[in-house]
C-alpha cells in the first residue's frame, strides 16, 4: 500500500482524460524491466557465434513484433496494428545493425552489452532532436530494444497478460507492445504519467474502449499494486481513497449513463434527421470486413470510410487483385441497400509495408505517401482499382482518392481509372459506370482549390485529422503540442466552409469522416456549415445519431452566425458546446 491510500484521506490526481468512462478497483503498478545486460569480454573466435546471437535474436523479435500486429489487426483494427511499423524499422535498421557489429569487432564484448550502449546512445540522440517523429522514433527505439535483449539473454519480458485478477493499470508510460499485451476482460481502466490524446496509449485505449487519463505526472509514484482507486476517464480524474459521496456521486452518474446507453440502443432502425426534417447521411468508418457487424448494430447508413491499408500491412508480399475483389464485395453486399466508400491505398506517413521497402523519409507525412506514391507505383494502384470496380457491380460502391493536393494529381489518377476500365470491359469483366468517384480533402490547398477539383469529382470527403494537422502544422502526436490541436481553430472552420461551398456550387455532396464526425460537441458546428454526410467510428454513430434528431437546422445556422465574427478556438468550443448542452445535455 501507498504511502497516499494508507493516510484514508480522498486523493485526487489530475490528467487528460482520454477514453470515456468510469472505472472503479485496485491498482495494478506497472513498471518496465529494463534488463542489466552482464558485461564480458570475448575473443576474436568468439565473434561469429555473438553475430549468430544477435541475428537469431533480431528474427526472434521480427517474429515476436508482427505477431503482435497480427493480433492488434484481428481485434482492433490496422490502424492501430500500424503503431509497430516502426518496431519493424528499427529491427531491419541497417545503420544500427552495422554499428553493433562494428563495436562488437572493435570492442570485443559480449553483443548484449555492445546492442544496449549503441541502441541507447541513438535512443538518447533522437529524444533530444527538436522533431517530434524522431523523438516516437526514440520511443520505438526502447521499446524494440528491451524485446532484443531479452531474446539475447533468453529471459521472459513482463508480462502484462500474465495479470489474473480485474485491476486499474497505473504505470509511467505504455509503449504499444505493452498494450497489445492487455487483457481486456481485466483491465477495467488505465492511467499513464506522460502522454496526450494523441499518443499511441490513448488511441489504443479507445480502441479497446477502456477509461484512460494521460499526464497523471508521478502518479506511478505515488501509488502502489493494491491501492483502491476511481478512474473517470471523461474529465481527466483519479481519485484514491474515494469517499462515500463520491462514490454516490459516481454511482449516480453510472445509472444516467446506462439508461443513456438503453435509449441509444433503440435508435437502430431510425433515421439520421434533424427536428426541422433535414437528413444527414450518418455512416461507419471500417478497416476489416469484418467490421461490418459492429456497423450493422449501430444503425449506421453503410460506410463512409473503408481504409484499405489492412491489405498491405501485415503481408510479405502484395494483395492479389481477387483478394481485394472479394473483402470489398463482401462489404458491398453486407451493406447493401447502403453505399460503400473505398479510400484507396494510403500507405506511408506512419504505415509502412515492410515487402515494399519504402524510403526512410525526415518528415513522411510530408512524403511519398497515399495518392503520390499511388502515381508513381502505378502496377500496384491499378491491381486496386480494378478490384474496386469489379465490387461496384454487386453493390453501391463509391471510391476516393486520399491526400489530393492540386487537380494533376486528381486528373492522372482519372485516366489510369479509366484505363482499369478498359481492361475490364475488354476482359468481359462487368462493373458500374456510374460509380461515384471522389476526392479526400485534407491539404489546405485541395481546400482551397475545391471549387477546381470539384469539376473533377462527383463528391468530398474532409479528412478532418489531417486538414488540421496540416493546416496548424501540428504534430498530434506531440504531447508538448497536442494543445494546439484545435478543431475549431477558425482557419479550419473557413477551410470547411470554403469546401462546402465549392461542392454545392457544383452540385456535389460532402461527408467528414475524422475525428470531427464523432464528436457531438461539434455536430452542431459541421451541421450549420452544410455537411450532408457524417461518417464517424461504429460506436459513436448512435450518440451521432441522437445529436442530429435532436438539433435543428435553423439553431445549427444560427450558430454559425454567432461564431463569425470570434477569433479564437475556445470561444467557438464554447458556443458550439452550449449548442449540444441546450439540445442534448444527456450525452454530454
């Protein structure tokens, strides 16, 4: 027991909350087992069987980190089983590789001792570098090397799975293999020292939707396995030693939130229409197809979002043209009478495919990713397309292009969907013809050009994510930044607006598939701008759903006149929040 649970007094801990929900238990402490690797000197003999160690031990971790994915991919998703690409980067690192073996010739110690001082000294160098990707990448680092070491040594890592009893996770920080290693039924919730919103921890835990708070400071510290604690992962709050009024408190919010959760239930068969009779187009972001289920349930109209990475991630070899065909119609036909929208590849930024040996870049998200690199790998572009529009035959399929920055880039991958359908129609092979095609906006000059690309297209869809990354030029990853990560910055609100605008003018619809569409605060907000479809993550579409049943279009239009004249980010939450408050307050 703590020092903080043994004085019996209420304590409350302070953080970011960032997975909704309420969870009440004992603490289980978790602290990483930095190995001490012995230290010993060697022989010029002995340095063929120290290499044969650490290369068995770097395909023993290979093997170890893609199971790891593997399972993430099957249970949540290849959004997430993406986070260990760059575990994979730092096993096939041929910079560090030759260092060790370097040191290990010059040296003359035993190869353990020589990977932790080398993997350290690049781990350290990185975390001091004024770059946010190079400093997760000194994250990574740690993380793969801890792995390394202990299949040099052939000792167990801890193991969070070998955790038996349900228990609250405090620890200083999760790297990714540490949360794929959580057992889901006995985690009732998690708090971690360090993190943002943004980090791999909290977009694992909503994921998992387990209650987390991030920045809880030294609370690793100050607790100990054992303590009783109540975590709230809506506001950020770890209360030991909760009292009895609180845990009234606490019970009686439970109680509104399961009758809350009853009602949405019921809203399955109904639709996404304001009180006013405005319909808005309310989908389901997938990755897998099996997915489909979890769509289903919600009540969703289809699917907004189909990221199709899962197919490129994971292999050692690409996806075969049949492979693809058969995952997007069986999501056409599980959600027929509804659509179906197809992203097409967006490989790179923070997903790599380890067959394709894709460029270690400074900035990848400035990179060659998504539709550049699709322009470039044209064979692997065209393989998806064709597989695209033979599922538009069996069902109403529609696709898009992500990451279009100027009409060229829209333009070329027209003619090469153009030539797919050539091939096909010369092949006997049938489709539609009256597939919808359409283009993500993400960048702020596809914003600003839309009334340009939308000559090009038939629909929009905002990436919300990336339009504010890009527009704010900041790193949602970044805990030191994460803060200015405001989706009502009003330069975002004008981008949308602009998009809007543009589309209508020229007869086209648009959807917002990010974080955005999910978000019921800022339903009101994308609403009143004359967003005509939403497409947010399965579990939040009744919640969704609910706050457009409830809002109606004339408030939505007044809210965008109050916030045109405001400058700045919190004030237009803040009216946005009242909107939802006064329409909705069970929800929030």
């Amino acid at each position: 027991m703590s020092k903080a649970a043994a004085s019996s007094t209420e304590i409350r801990l302070h953080g970011t909350g960032v997975s909704p929900g309420i969870a009440r238990g004992t603490v289980f402490v978790y602290r990483t087992d930095d190995a001490v690797t012995p230290s010993r000197a060697i022989g010029e003999a002995d340095i063929p069987g120290e290499i044969a160690r650490f290369e068995a031990a770097l395909l023993a971790t290979r093997a170890q980190i893609l199971e790891l994915q593997q399972r993430i991919a099957e249970s949540t998703g290849a959004k997430d089983a993406s986070i260990f690409d760059a575990h994979l980067l730092v096993v096939e690192d041929r910079t560090l590789i030759d260092e060790v073996l370097r040191r290990l010739a010059a040296d003359k110690m035993n190869v353990e001792h020589i990977f932790q001082a080398v993997a350290g000294r690049y781990a350290k160098t990185l975390s001091e570098i004024d770059d946010p990707y190079l400093r997760e990448r000194a994250l990574d680092i740690h993380d793969v090397t801890r792995r390394i070491i202990h299949n040099l040594m052939g000792t167990e890592a801890r193991d969070l799975a070998g955790v038996t009893t349900p228990h609250i996770l405090i620890a200083h920080n999760l790297a990714p293999s540490d949360t794929a290693q959580l057992n889901r039924a006995l985690v009732l919730g998690f708090g971690t020292d360090i993190g943002s919103r943004t980090s791999h921890t909290a977009i694992m835990a909503r994921s998992l939707n387990i209650p987390a708070i991030v920045g809880l400071h030294d609370a690793s510290s100050q607790l100990a396995t054992g303590d009783h604690v109540l975590l709230d992962g809506y506001n950020g709050l770890l209360v030991v030693n909760p009292s009895d009024q609180t845990l009234w408190e606490y019970g009686e919010l439970e109680i509104k939130k399961t009758v809350v959760e009853e009602k949405l239930s019921e809203l399955r068969e109904t639709a996404s229409t304001t009180r006013d009779g405005r319909h808005v187009i309310l989908s389901a972001n997938i990755e897998l197809p099996e997915d489909m289920e979890l769509v289903q349930q919600s009540g969703a109209e289809g699917v907004g979002l189909y990221r199709t990475e899962f197919f490129y991630l994971n292999k050692t070899g690409l996806p075969t043209e049949d492979e693809q065909y058969a995952a997007y119609r069986r999501v056409a036909e599980a959600a027929a009478p509804h659509s179906v929208i197809i992203r097409t590849l967006d490989l790179g930024g923070d997903k790599f495919m380890s067959a394709l040996h894709m460029p270690e870049e400074l900035n990848p998200f400035l990179g060659w990713r998504a539709i550049r690199f699709c322009l470039e790998r044209v064979d692997i572009f065209k393989t998806q397309l064709r597989a695209i529009l033979r599922a538009s035959a069996v069902g109403n399929v529609k696709m898009m292009y992500p990451m279009i920055s100027g009409v060229e880039e829209l333009r070329r991958a027209n003619l090469i969907l153009e030539e797919c359908r050539a091939e096909l129609r010369a092949e006997g092979l049938t489709f539609s013809d009256s597939m919808e095609v359409g283009a993500m906006i993400e960048i702020p000059s596809a914003a600003i050009a839309a009334d340009i690309l939308a000559k090009e297209v038939q629909f929009f869809s905002i990436g919300t994510n990336d339009l504010i990354q890009y527009s704010i030029a900041v790193d949602r990853l970044n805990e030191h930044i994460a803060h200015l990560y405001e989706p009502t910055h009003p330069a975002i609100i004008r981008l949308i607006r602009m998009t809007v605008e543009a589309a209508h003018a020229h007869g086209l619809w648009v959807g917002v598939c990010g974080e955005m569409a999910g978000d019921i605060v800022l339903t009101p907000l994308l609403l009143g701008l004359g967003i005509d479809e939403l497409s947010a993550g399965a579990g939040s579409v009744p919640r969704v759903k609910r706050a457009v049943q409830s809002l109606d279009d004339t408030a939505c239009r007044q809210l965008i006149e109050d916030i045109r004249n405001l400058d700045c980010a919190a004030d237009i939450f803040a009216k946005c929040d009242a909107v939802a408050r006064a329409h909705y307050p069970e929800l929030l």
